[in-house]
C-alpha cells in the first residue's frame, strides 16, 4: 500500500515557500522514495534523444552529471514510448541504466532488481520521466502501477510550479526564457551550488544588456563555457558568437585576424579578407586570454569598441561593425597595466562589467556532478557498460584543492578511466574507480609535508594584540591631524572624552 500522505505535506509546505528548483525537485524525488518504499528514485528531463537526471535519491551524487541516450538504454526508451508505467521483471534481461550507480551498493555493485517507471507530460509535451527501483524482486505490484499513475499527477504539479518561478524571474529580468527545468543544450553548465546559482542570476541580468563582460578567473574555470552561456540568453542568441584566442594570435597577424585585410596587404594577401569583427557583426565577439593581446593591437581594438568602427589592414576605409564583446582572462588585468603590459583605457573599457567566476574547490558537491559527467563521457567513449567512483574517490575529489579546476578534473577522471579499464578483465563488469587511481595522493602529501615544515608562530594574548593594534590607529590618527585630540576623535568617529579615556588605559598620556 502506497501512502502518499507524508509526501502531500512535503509539496503542500513547499508550495508556500521560494526554494531553487534543484532543491525543491530533490525534495520530491524523497518524499516518493518514502512513499513507495523503493530503494532509488531518479527524475529525468528529455533533452533531444537522451535523457538527463534533474534530481535523485539512492543513487550516487555523480549521476546528475550524466546523460542517458534512448537508443542505448532500451528500458528508458521503452518508458517513454508509452503513457502508461511500464515495470520490469526482476529476471529482465534489458540492461539497467543505474547498474553499479546504487549509492549504498557493495564493493561487488549489483544490479537493481525490480523497476518501474513512467513517462511525464507537460502542458500536453513529454518532458521526460520518473523511475523507481527496489533491490527486492516483486518490490512492485498491480497496485502500485495504479499508485504511480496518481503520483505523476503530484510529480507534473512540482514541474509546474518550477516553470511558474522560472517565468516570474524571467519577467522581473524583462527576458523571456524557455521552460522551466530545461538546460541549454549539451554544453550546458553544470551544478547547483548556492554559489554557482548566484553568478547564473547574475550573468543573466547582465546578457539582455549590450554591456562588455569581463570573465576572470582562475585556468580552466571554464570562463568559454560562461560565455557561450552568455550569447545563447542574450537578444543576439540567434547572430553568430566569434571565437578569439589571443594567447594563440602572432602579433604579426593579429591585426588582420581581428580587422580582416584587402588584396596586397603583405606578402601572401591574395584576396580580400574580413576580420572577426565583421564576422561577429550583429554578434557577440569573444575574446578570450585578452591580458595576451599585443599593445600594438590594443590602441584598435578600443577604437572599434569606443566608436564601432573597423579599418581592414592595407586600406583606410572605415567599415561599422554591431558587435558585443565578452572578454575573458586568467590574469589580474590591474596589475598588468601598473606593469605597462596592458592599456589602461582599454581595461576600463572591457571591464564595464567584471564577472568572477569561482574556482571548482568553492561549488562543493558540483565537484561530483561534473565528474559524473566526464565518468559518463568516458564510459562511452570507452564502451564500458558501468564506470563510477567509489567512496574513497567521492571524498578524494571533494578534499583536493584543484589547481587546474574543470579541466583539471576532466583529465584526472579520463586518466583513472583508462588505468581502471587496464586492469580489468572485462569492458562488460562493473567497474569502479578507487582513490589511488585518481592520482591525487601525491598533492595531499605534499601538502601535509609543507604543513609539518612551516613553522609555529607563538601568538600573544588576544587582548594584548588588540591594545597594541587600538595604540598604533591612534598615534596613527594624532598624526594625521597634528596632534590635535579633538581632530583625531573626529577622524576615528569617537568622542573625544572616550578617546582620552581609552588613551590613559593604554598608556599613551
């Protein structure tokens, strides 16, 4: 017997409360956990032939980073093809797609014995599908298809509410959007952290405006990825988006690369040229590495963002080019104009509006979705029939400081798949990637050496460092203002009476 009264009270208190979609899915995929006393839960939305995790329970974190394609996983496929909940039988010789992803699963994963699932609609479109899985064999019976087809009326309300708050953002930022729960194609970013949340709301306000975008941050953040992300929701979505490299511009050519040449420019112009300027017109200009421009190319590129206007190298006809830029950098632009490198004019001129992009150590639990992600790429890249990570792996990528970020945890997850799959005796078994093959022992004892080297400080009482620190700012503050008390108890926004006060106790008169 299926009871559904503890997941009403779930949605009804969710209802009047404003929660990220992410949670407020997770939250349902628990609450139908419980009421059907199963063992996983797993929601997923249809993105073109594949079908992508939004929220579950029972399964290891990763799994919201992979991706399900129908036509190799024929239990999906079969679920959505029909309206009504289709079960499997314990003895189904379809392959299942969760086969060693089960959270609680042993050394020896095994395969999920019983399941269920149904397809979902919304709006009369298919929006994807709810499965349900059980390690007992004849877990689900008659009743409980009949209990799942009432459950995915909750499952479509849930869905519903999250469009509803999608559209009510979308309005206060004067931008239509596309339905909620949907991602942005297969490059779409990654995550749900509060962090990571925080700079999409922000990077969405900012992409319906024709602002330059700065991206900063550290190597391998992934700042191409945001500013693809900031093209597909800007009003030039449907115009082209120019990639630059300028790190890989020689300052020879970077001129005509950028503004295009005519016939007889130089030795080897054949023909007439455009730049990515005019490739990008009505577009969006992407400039990525921009601290490794050439300062001789820097005077132009600020006259073809000051004013719109470009000169093809060989001739002085101004052409007019609409185009927005997004630059982005691993540098501290800053610093690099104090050095000369970089023009200040031009860095005010980029930097209208700057964007940070955290570093992968600072989005927590993300850490495991993109590795579910690149687990998932290299599963069938490699024609495994089950890659994950074990929990020493879990808690290994959690606790590393990643240096090199994204790319870094791509590489790391590609190199454990290839020395798992040496090892193994079968591309059919159920394989899992221990600690030691990430590679990450190294850095951690490193790191504990280096701890056991640096040398203890003794530190003084904590009153006596904040004495001596009030004594400076006031001696500080008298200088300032040519011993004057009054003077200086303006300065330090105090009343002179209390400054004196505080001064006898310090013994400064």
């Amino acid at each position: 017997m299926v009871d559904f009264t503890a997941l009403q009270t779930t949605l009804l208190t969710d209802l009047s409360s404003e929660l990220p979609a992410a949670l407020r899915l997770q939250r349902l995929v628990v609450g139908v956990r419980d009421a059907f006393a199963c063992s996983a839960v797993v929601l997923l939305r249809l993105d073109g032939d594949s079908l992508r995790p939004q929220a579950a329970t029972g399964l290891v974190h990763e799994v919201l980073g992979r991706s399900f394609t129908m036509g190799k996983h024929p239990r999906l496929a079969q679920i959505m093809a029909s309206r009504e909940p289709v079960q499997f039988a314990a003895d189904c010789e379809l392959p299942d797609p969760y086969d060693g992803l089960l959270q609680d699963s042993p050394d020896a994963p095994l395969p999920v014995h019983d399941c269920l699932g149904m397809s979902l609609f919304l709006d009369g479109r298919l929006w994807g599908a709810v499965t349900l899985d059980a390690l007992e064999p004849n877990h689900f019976d008659a009743q409980t298809l009949t209990s799942l087809r009432a459950c995915a009326l909750y499952i479509e309300s849930v869905l519903r509410v999250c469009r509803l708050e999608h559209d009510l953002r979308s309005l206060r930022l004067s931008r239509p959007e596309g339905v909620a729960g949907e991602s942005d194609a297969p490059s779409s970013i990654l995550g749900s952290s509060a962090v990571l949340r925080q700079l999409l709301d922000e990077l969405g306000v900012v992409a319906d405006s024709e602002l330059p975008v700065l991206l900063q941050g550290e190597t391998g953040v992934g700042k191409e990825l945001f500013a693809r992300w900031l093209h597909r929701h800007s009003p030039r979505a449907d115009k082209p988006l120019v990639y630059v490299n300028c790190a890989a511009l020689p300052e020879t050519l970077a001129e005509s690369e950028l503004f295009g040449h005519v016939k007889g420019a130089f030795s080897g112009a054949g023909q007439d040229r455009p730049g990515r300027f005019e490739t990008a017109n009505g577009g969006t200009l992407f400039l990525d590495e921009i601290g490794e421009l050439p300062l001789s190319i820097q005077a132009k590129l600020l006259r073809a963002l000051q004013n719109g206007e470009i000169q093809r190298l060989g001739t002085d006809e101004p052409r007019h080019v609409d185009v927005r830029v997004i630059a982005a950098t691993n540098r501290k632009l800053w610093e690099e104009v104090r050095a000369g490198r970089f023009r200040a004019d031009l860095y005010h001129r980029l930097s209208v509006y700057p964007v940070h992009i955290p570093p992968l150590r600072e989005r927590g639990r993300d850490i495991l979705v993109l590795a579910g992600h690149f687990l998932e790429l290299n599963r069938a890249r490699l024609g495994l029939r089950c890659l994950r990570l074990s929990p020493d792996a879990e808690k290994a990528l959690l606790t590393y400081g990643w240096p090199g970020n994204v790319r870094e945890l791509e590489h790391v997850i590609s190199r454990a798949a290839l020395k798992v799959l040496s090892q193994a005796e079968s591309r059919t078994e159920l394989l899992s990637i221990e600690a030691p093959w990430l590679g990450l022992d190294g850095n951690e004892v490193a790191a504990k050496a280096a701890e056991k080297l640096a040398p203890v400080r003794d530190l003084e009482p904590l009153q006596s460092a904040v004495d001596r620190f009030q004594r400076q700012h006031i001696e500080e503050a008298l200088q300032q203002n040519q011993g004057k008390w009054a003077a200086a108890a303006r300065t330090l926004q105090m009343d002179p009476s209390n400054l004196r006060k505080l001064a006898r106790r310090l013994g400064m008169v």
